[in-house]
C-alpha cells in the first residue's frame, strides 16, 4: 500500500472518523500492517520531541563560564605582552589541564544520565495487524489505532473514533483549568485548538473515561512539540542543590575577601600591579571550589549506574541526594507490600444469586479489552477477573448480553456503571454497577446484616472485595451518576493479593536507614492492617478518608505524623497528608504506580513509581524502580546519602586545608620581602589538588555514616572552617619559621619547600576528614582514592626535584628539609584527628528543617518531563 500525504489534525477534526481513517489508509479494527509502518517511519521518524541535546559543546562552555577563569587568562595575555611570556605559558597550560580535567569527568556524567534516561519507556495499547498490544510511544506512526484510559499521557495528535465520557486535561496547552469535554463527532472547520473535540492532543492527560482513536501527526508535527521545541524550562533546584549554591556562595565571599586583601596590600608595599593582580587571582582559584561541579556530577553519575545494576532509575541526577534526605516514606499497598498478582479467588453471591452468574456481572461491569481470550487494558481486577479458572461458565451466563451504555470507574465515585441489554429479554434494560463495598453498599436499598457480616470476615481475611449490584427498574439508554442508586446487591467479587516474602525484611531494613514507612491506599482499612501487621508496620493508628476531611490544616500535621495506615483515601487527600507531613519538617518520599497517585506523586520531596505504572505516575516521579520491591528502594536511599557523604569530604577540604593554605598566603605576602609562591606555582598546586579529589566519588563511606539522613548545614560547614583552616595556618607558619631560619632559604627554596608541604597537608588530610571515626585509620578508603592523593604527593616532591623546576621557579630539596616536611605532615594529621575528634563529638543542635518546600505546579512539571521524555540527552538540572 502507498503512503497517503500527511493530515494535519484540524482537518481531521472537521471530517467524519470513517473519512479520516480512508485517508490514513488504516482500520479501527485492524489498523495498520507492518508493512505500512515501515513506511512511514521511514517518511515521518520516531514520535519524539527533540530539544536540549547536551553535547561536548556545552559542557565545555559550562566550563570555561567561571569569571575567574576569564580574568586570568586576560592577566596571562597581558603577561606576554609585556614580555613575561614563560608565566602566560605555564599558566595556560595549567588552566587548559584543569579546564580539561573538569570537562572529563562532567562529560562523562552526562552521558551516563543520557543513558539511564533513555531507559525510562511509555507505552499504549496499538491495534496492529489486527491484534492490540502494548507499544512504545516512540513507535507510533500516523495511522495507529489506540486505546486510552484513565491517566494516559496522550501520545499524539489523535482523532477519536469512539468515546465513553471521555475528559482530557488540556491545560498543558489551552490554560484552562477544567478538563474538556471529548466526543467522535466532527467539528465545524476552522475551530479553534480549545474547540476541537473531536481530537486528543500530545502531552494532555486523560482525566476521566475511555476512547479508540487514531494517530493523525507524530513527534514535532503535533500542537504539543510545536510549543515543546521552544519550552526553555527548567527543573526546580533540589535542596541539595540548593545547599551546594549556599556553599559556593560561602567560599565566593571567602575568596573575595583574600584576593581583595592580598591586591590591596601587594600593591600597597610597591608590587607591580598586574603581578599583584595575577597572585590575588591565583589565590581566589585556590579558594574556590572549581571542581565541585565536576565532583558532584561524578558522585551523581557513579551513583546512578550503582543504582541502575540494582534496579533503580533516576530521571534527574540530583534527586539521588533527595532520596537519601528522606525519612518517611508513604506507599501504596499493592504491588509493593503485597505480590501485585491479583487474582480472583471467589464469589460470595447474596440475594439468591448464583456464583456464576455473579462473576457474570462482573465481566460486563469491566474496563479489560479481551482480544481472542486474553485481557489486556483495564485495571488488575478486571483483568484478573477475565483471566481466572472458572470464567467460561460465567462468559457464558453472559452471552448475546450487550453493553450500550457505559460509566467509566473514578477515584471519586470508586464505581463503574453499565446498562445491559439482556439477550433473554431484549427490550429490558439492566444496570450493573461494581465497585468498593462501601460505595456500592451505600448505593443500595436494604443489606442484610448477613451480607454485611460475609463481608467484615473477607476483610478481615485481608481480602480486596469488589461488591456488585444491579437495577433493573427505571433503567434508560443512557447512563450517568445519578442513576447509580436504589441497587439490588447481588454479591461480593473475593481478590488475594498475598503480603510480599520479602517485604517485611525491606521494611526492617528501611527502620533501620531510619525511614518511618507509612501506608496510604484506597483499600478498607481492615484489609490494610492486616496486611500491616504481618509485615511488621505498627497499626496503633489509623485514620481513614472521612476522618481526615473532618480534620482542618492546623490539627492535620500532628494527626498525621502520629498515624502509619491511611485507609479509602482519594487522591486529594493522599497530597493532604504529604504536605502535613512535609510541614511538621519531614523530607517525604511518595511510592505510588496509580493514576490516582500522580498528584501526590508532585506534592512529595522525592516521587518514586515503578516501571509498569500508568504514564501519568512514572512521568510525576523522579525516580522509577524497576523491580517493585522496598529492598530495591532502600538501595537507592543508601547510595543517595553515600553520595551525599561523598560530597560532604570534598567540601570539608575546601573548607580546612585548602582554606587554611591559601589564608597562610595571604599573611605571607603581606610580610615576606618577596611572594610565597608566583601565581602559576599556585595554579599548579590547585591543579594536583584537584586532581587528587576527583576520585572523592568512589570513596567508602563508614556504615554509621548510612544510618540516618544526612542534611545541608552551612552552620557547621563555616565551622568547620574556623576550626580547620586555623590549624592549616598554624603549620604553615610554623614551616615558613623553619624555611627562612632553620635553612635560610632563598626564594626559589622557600617556594619550594612550602610547595610540597602545603600540597602534602591539603590532600592527605583527606584521610582524616573522610570519616568520623578515630583513629582514621580504622577507616579505609577506596583504593582510587588512596592511590590518586598518595600520587599527586609524590609528584609534588619530584617536580621540585625534576628538571622542571628551573622553568617552574622552584629549587632541589635537601633531604633533611624533606625529613622535616614529612615530619610536618605526621604530626599535622594527628592534630586534625584529634580535632575532629573533638569536634564531633560536641554537635551543636541541628537546625530545624523549613517547613515546606516550594510546591512544584503539577502542568509545568508534566511539561517539562514529558519534554525531557521525548530526547535522546537529558536535561541540565
């Protein structure tokens, strides 16, 4: 067959269904061939929105973006002009190995978040050849025929063929709050986007009922990536990006402190300006945590592989610190405490009815498309429902009954509605409606207490139970919400979902990360405890929907932090209690798969779904499990404050050492008849810093350091610094004495001999400051740690030693100087120990957690992931 010319989505909004599917050469039954997707494919490309593609380019302008950076190169370009062209050339190649270095590590990183995110995948329900079936998003092509449900991401510009009370969020595209109305019907032409209803449009979200439809323009084409290729979003800051920028701000002052003072008073004693220029920018490196960036995307990227191997995708980096922040954890029932195999186990008819024509009811109350005796589409019970052993009796209590009229299942309602045409009684109407037993109940005129009481043991049991019930008098054609009443219960639908093996030992483990796990479903609250006690999770309380409306704002967050299992809750309410909880100062975590999920899924700090949840859930969460399993989840926690402590080492050498160095330069230059060290012997033993810290990510982190959440506190991070860098000082004034009076060295042997003693002390401290424990050397680092710091000290003592160091301004060591500088160096890290020793031990009070953090808008946030989705690169978060 020949590929038909492309149709834009307004003018197949204007023409009948039959003639849009003619001029997409497809069939609502059959849909397209192989053979006719191919082709296209190849014409129009993969359904994806191209933008923000992070190349080389960009990292390496991120890197050379530092106005730090720009200002020495000109002061370097200025040095050669005036005829100091060795120092312009030592100091850039020393900037272009440490731009480089920086570039290395980052560019790595993004290609491994470029990666993972290439793993997270949507799908729909395709008729292809006849045959319906899940299908990848990015594989659609004008002329497929899909299914939508309840929280589908529309996956396309798509015409609809039928319709049950189908409601789109169209926000996304027209601004308006309330969902729109859709319906088959062709519009008239030359409507307006908000005035199609006869389409569903990429990026929108089913908000209520059910539609075929058929796949009209793909990708950019749409209304969607018109607008998406233009979005500039960006991503809400994190709190520990937020920490970062607080830190960063913190050494910037620091640094504009020093290299003001040093300019000042360089200048003020007669120094040429633009070599008092050149060393007090050269200071200002050395303060500034120029590779924090780079370190931290490192930590990021390692963790997300780490996390990947065990089964735990992040969509953006930064909430892998997040999800070590967290402690407590509110999660859905099904699927994840329990096996997430719902099948069918019994009925429990009433009323004189009988089993089989009970479970009869329940097939034609059902959202599950069954194509040649499988199920697929609708929710777990239905399908179960379809596919349990006995269902060919109860088929056929059913068959010539037909459906004309249906009221999709809402999380509101908590019910489904059919009105059937008996095929026994042809002009009789009769309606079906299942549901929650207590929405059903409630709905119904008379229950025995018999029947009330078979129900209290199923719960009791631990049983999900949907009860159905019927009308058959006053019944139309037609079918709403208000006719849901005065129904006949005819019985209990009896469904297991057995407690998980082990998820009472990933629940003991998450105690033990000190994670407060509480449980939020929609199920009855006796179902829900029993489950809970068998897993270990405390019932003492329990609160359920109704009661928590009956709460108001100010006694919510103290009910709720005294409360582990809330019961029949809707989704509004599972958003409620996140924000309670988040105000009482907890960082939450939300593990939800559902459609009914999604809103609590923005409300949290860290939203976690699984990988086979509805596409409105993975595309609110920021983190997808691939296997639905706590363990899997506490991996993830333990990796995200291994990084965090990671980071945390990185910060404390900037803040001690490094600080404390480039402090002890300060007060030199503005004493000694010459400088400590030229500005290029700074740049240099910055850069093998660095060097040295890059491998801070592979780092071990003590168990202790797991045990609990680790928070951003710049209060003990300037601390630290006043209590660190002095000591640094201390040493370093202590070796200048011994330099200009124990060997009275000239210039060239001082810089020398403060070179390395200064770069031994600021990179082996590591070892001290890496863990809490003391001695440190109860602590062992990771090897690349160990053999990168012990490698840049030894390159440290030979450069001065190397035919280098007459280019370099340096002078050959002595061995009786190196014996006192490697003296130095051990009673140093045996001060600093019994520093941090002290320090530690003494914690101030933490301070307290704010309140809230700012609400993320649920439209910009589906935005923005769903554009992210749908390229190849990720974002720069």
């Amino acid at each position: 067959m020949s590929t038909p010319p492309p149709l834009t989505i307004a003018a197949a909004a204007s023409q009948p269904a039959a003639s849009v599917l003619d001029a997409l050469g497809t069939t609502a039954t059959t849909g397209l061939s192989t053979t006719d997707v191919a082709a296209r494919r190849e014409r129009d490309g993969p359904n994806i929105i191209r933008t923000h593609r992070t190349t080389g380019w960009m990292v390496l302008g991120r890197q050379l973006r530092s106005p730090l950076l720009g200002l020495l190169l000109g002061a370097a370009l200025v040095s050669a002009i005036v005829g100091e062209g060795t120092d312009a050339l030592i100091i850039g190649l020393i900037l272009t190995v440490s731009v480089g270095l920086g570039f290395f590590n980052e560019y790595r990183a993004e290609r491994a978040a470029a990666a993972l995110h290439a793993q997270v995948r949507h799908v729909v329900t395709t008729v292809r050849d006849g045959t319906p079936g899940p299908l990848d998003v990015q594989d659609l092509v004008a002329g497929d025929v899909v299914h939508l449900t309840v929280g589908t991401i529309v996956p396309a510009d798509l015409r609809l063929l039928s319709a049950e009370h189908l409601e789109c969020d169209e926000s996304i595209l027209t601004g308006e709050s309330m969902p729109a109305v859709k319906a088959p019907g062709a519009v008239p032409e030359g409507a307006p986007l908000a005035e199609l209803a006869s389409c569903a449009f990429m990026g929108t979200v089913v908000h209520e009922g059910s539609a075929d439809a058929v796949v009209v323009t793909t990708g950019s084409r749409t209304e969607f990536g018109r607008i998406a290729a233009g979005l500039g979003e960006r991503a809400p800051q994190t709190e520990f990006q937020q920490g970062l920028n607080r830190f960063s701000g913190l050494l910037a002052k620091v640094a504009l402190v020093l290299s003001g003072t040093i300019f000042v008073v360089n200048v003020a004693i007669g120094r040429p300006v633009l070599q008092a220029l050149l060393f007090s920018l050269a200071v200002a490196v050395g303060v500034t945590p120029q590779l924090l960036p780079a370190v931290v995307s490192t930590s990021l990227a390692l963790g997300s592989r780490r996390l990947a191997e065990k089964k735990v995708l992040v969509k953006r980096l930064v909430c892998i610190e997040d999800l070590g922040d967290v402690d407590v954890l509110f999660t859905d029932k099904t699927g994840t405490l329990t096996d997430g195999r719902i099948s069918f186990s019994h009925a429990v008819p009433v009323a004189g009815q009988v089993a089989a024509r009970l479970v009869g009811l329940g097939l034609l109350c059902n959202e599950a498309q069954v194509h040649e005796g499988v199920a697929v589409g609708g929710n777990p019970l239905d399908v179960a429902l379809w596919e349990s052993p006995g269902v060919g009796a109860a088929a056929a209590s059913i068959a010539g009954d037909r459906r004309i009229a249906v009221s999709p299942f809402d999380h509101d309602r908590r019910l489904a509605s059919v009105v059937v045409v008996p095929h026994a009684a042809p002009g009789q109407r009769l309606l079906v409606t299942k549901g929650a037993p207590e929405a059903v109940l409630d709905r119904c005129r008379g229950v025995d207490p018999a029947a009330r009481a078979a129900l209290e043991a199923e719960f009791r049991r631990g049983n999900r139970v949907i009860a159905v019930g019927t009308r058959s008098e006053g019944v139309g054609d037609t079918l709403s919400a208000d006719d849901e009443r005065d129904l006949d219960l005819a019985g209990y639908l009896v469904f297991l979902d057995q407690p998980k093996p082990s998820a009472a030992a990933s629940i003991a483990r998450l105690r033990n990360l000190g994670i407060a796990v509480k449980v939020v479903t929609g199920d009855n609250p006796l179902v829900t405890q029993t489950v809970c006690r068998e897993l270990g999770i405390d019932v003492a309380a329990t609160l359920t929907g109704p009661e928590i409306d009956a709460l108001d704002d100010d006694a919510l967050p103290a009910a709720v932090q005294a409360t582990s299992v809330f019961a029949r809750i809707r989704p509004n309410q599972k958003a409620r209690i996140l924000r309670a909880e988040r105000h009482a100062g907890s960082a939450v975590a939300f593990l939800g798969d559902g459609v009914n999920d999604a809103v609590a899924l923005h409300h949290a700090d860290v939203g976690i779904s699984v990988d086979g949840a509805t596409d409105v859930a993975k595309d609110a969460a920021d983190v997808i499990l691939l296997e639905q399993d706590l363990d899997v989840l506490a991996d993830g926690v333990a990796e995200g404050r291994r990084i965090f402590a990671n980071t945390i080492k990185y910060v404390r050498m900037g803040t001690s050492s490094n600080f404390g160095n480039m402090f002890s330069v300060t007060v030199a230059a503005a004493f000694l008849p010459f400088l400590p060290m030229l500005p290029y012997q700074i740049l240099l033993n910055n850069l093998l810093y660095d060097a040295s810290q890059m491998t801070i990510p592979s780092d071990n982190v003590d168990e202790e350091q797991l045990e609990r959440p680790s928070h951003w506190d710049i209060g003990q991070i300037r601390r630290f610094m006043l209590r660190f860098g002095p000591i640094s000082s201390v040493f370093d004034f202590a070796m200048f004495a011994v330099l200009l009076w124990g060997f009275d060295a000239g210039r060239s042997l001082f810089r020398s001999g403060w070179f390395v003693e200064s770069l031994a002390t600021q990179t082996l401290v590591v070892f001290v400051i890496r863990t809490r424990r003391f001695p440190f050397l109860r602590s062992r680092p990771s090897r690349p740690l160990a053999y990168s710091v012990l490698g840049v000290v030894l390159v440290g003592v030979a450069i001065p030693q190397s035919p280098l160091h007459t280019p370099l301004g340096f002078a050959p060591l002595p061995l009786d100087l190196l014996a006192v500088i490697a003296g130095f160096v051990v009673v140093y890290l045996a001060v600093v120990d019994l520093a941090k020793r002290a320090f530690f031990r003494v914690r101030p009070p933490a301070r307290p957690r704010p309140l809230a953090r700012p609400h993320r808008h649920r439209v910009a946030r589906i935005s923005a992931r769903w554009t992210r989705h749908h390229h190849p690169g990720p974002r720069r978060d």
